[in-house]
C-alpha cells in the first residue's frame, strides 16, 4: 500500500514489550520502566491479528522489537504464528543479544528469518558501562549460537556516541574483515533520555567514511548506506536520521506493546488497534498508513514523541 507521499509501505515493526534486561543510557532511566498490568499489553492473540491485518494491505517484513523481545513470554510461539502468515516474507528480530545463547536455535526453529543485534562498544568495562547490567562475553557467545543455530549475514547495530565509542569505529570496521557481518552505525537521536546531552555527543555518520577514505560505496539496503572495505567480507552501514534525512525512502510502521500504531517514530501522533477486528482493524491501519508524515522534524528540535524508544519498539 501507498501512504500519501507516494511512498510504498511494506515493513511493520511490532513492539512485543517495553521492558528490558538492560538500561542503556540513551534508552532508558535507570530505575528502568513501570511494569504495564498484564491487560494494557497486546496478547499473542492480538498481535496475530494485527499481523495478518496488515499483511492483508501489503505489509511483507515484519521486525520483532522491544525493550528486548527475548524477555517476552510466548514469543516462539508468536514467532510460528507470524511465519506461518503465507504472504509474509521476512521475519525479524532486534536483540541486545544477551539472551541468545539459550533462544538462538528455538529462534530459528520457529521460523525468524533474520536477527540485529545491538552492540554500542567492544571494550567490556565501557559495555557494562553503557547499559548498566550487561556483559559483553554474553553478546560474543550469544552471536556464536545464532550463527551455529543457522543466522547468517548478521547486522550489529551500535548507536555512534562522541566521546564515548566513536575511538572504536576502526575495530568495528576490522570486524567485517573476517566476518560476513554488517556492521550499522547509527546516529544518536535526540530524544528520550539523551534529549538534552552535549551537541558532541551527536555524531554524523558521515564520521565512519570521512576517518576511513578505503570504505567503497556500494548498494543501499532500505535505508542504510552501504560500504565495504576491500577484501572484506562483510559490510558497513549508516544509518543517518539527522545528517541525510532519509524519510523520503521510509516504508515502515510501528505498532506499540500496548498496541497504537505509530506511523513515525518521532511523531506524537499514535492510533489505537486494541478491540479492533476485521474491516475496523484493517481500516485503522489503512489511516495509519495514509496519515504518514512526510518527515520529521530533528533537525529544529527533539523528536515529538513522548515516549522512550523502548516503549515504541527499537
């Protein structure tokens, strides 16, 4: 389906809760989240319903997000269900990694085609650091598992922060050497809780291929811009919300754990899906997808949402 800008919308992010075993500082305080009462989140039931709805109007990619999905109980059986979904072509899953060694191969089994792990930095101590309950060997064990589970061409997503991780970009580059890996580097957004963090702290990506002029430009994926280095066997991406603006090529919305859809992460405007069925759900879903904005405003002010990236699904 087309929203209004003309844009084809093809890829729902479906938030399966807003709690986490991390706080990364960027995400979440530090006290972490209220738990939602069990009744304000969608059911299994309620997701499967919202999928197929929105398979229904043209929606063919689907990314399991958070908080950190993996906490979620019944999520392999979500992950079935969606699969099973004829129309659907990609599952997918966004993790901080943590929990991989034990979910990885039941991941896989029940049918996710795809994973994106979170990875903001390679030395321990500022891992532990930057999320404030993590280990980093878990992450390394856990990108092992998926592999021997079957993943391939894993993307490692790490957030670019000055003065904090941007002295790293070079091993992060190293890792595509060895590894058929994409490593994304993604701008840090202005909102949640680095809203009001130091201009530094706000890097362009244009950082990555200005300190390392061998990156050679190759094809785009969705919105990243993609490089490789020579020889390597993975490659790089950048993911630049605030520099380059990619909002004219955006084909994705968002649906909420307590189950508004969110046609643009840094709008405020939401619609709800609970108690919605049949034509009313999928007609929701239609205006979701029609009141699209045709950008957002980052480069003014801070994002319009106002809630944290883990209650909209990373």
């Amino acid at each position: 389906m087309r929203d209004n800008c003309g844009r084809t919308i093809d890829y729902l992010r479906l938030s399966v809760t807003d709690l986490c075993n991390y706080r990364c500082r960027y995400c979440m305080p530090e006290s972490g989240v209220c738990k939602c009462a069990h009744e304000e989140i969608l059911s299994m039931e309620e997701y499967v319903e919202i999928a197929r709805a929105a398979v229904g109007l043209g929606i063919r990619k689907i990314r399991l997000t958070g908080g950190e999905p993996l906490v979620r109980r019944g999520l392999l059986e979500l992950c079935r269900q969606l699969r099973a979904i004829p129309e659907l072509k990609e599952l997918c899953l966004t993790t901080n990694g943590s929990l991989l060694p034990q979910m990885a191969k039941p991941l896989r089994e029940a049918g996710v085609d795809r994973l994106n792990i979170s990875l903001d930095t390679l030395w321990p101590e500022r891992f532990a650091y930057i999320t404030r309950l993590g280990k980093l060997s878990d992450v390394w064990t856990g990108i092992e598992v998926a592999e021997a589970a079957g993943f391939r061409n894993l993307k490692l997503d790490t957030v670019l922060i000055g003065g904090f991780n941007d002295d790293e970009i070079g091993d992060f580059l190293n890792l595509t050497i060895e590894h058929p890996w994409e490593v994304r580097f993604i701008e840090l957004m202005p909102m949640g809780p680095c809203a009001g963090w130091e201009k530094g702290c706000f890097l362009s990506a244009d950082e990555v291929v200005n300190r390392y002029p061998a990156l050679q430009r190759i094809d785009n994926c969705g919105v990243a811009s993609r490089y490789r280095l020579p020889g390597a066997r993975g490659t790089v991406g950048l993911i630049s919300p605030l520099s380059h603006t990619f909002c004219g090529d955006c084909r994705r919305i968002r649906v909420t754990s307590d189950g508004r859809l969110k046609s643009c992460l840094h709008s405020a405007a939401e619609i709800p899906l609970r108690g919605l069925h049949g034509a009313a759900l999928e007609e929701a879903i239609r205006q979701g997808i029609l009141q699209k904005p045709l950008r957002h405003h980052l480069a003014e002010h801070p994002s319009d949402t106002p809630r944290n990236m883990n209650q909209i699904g990373g």
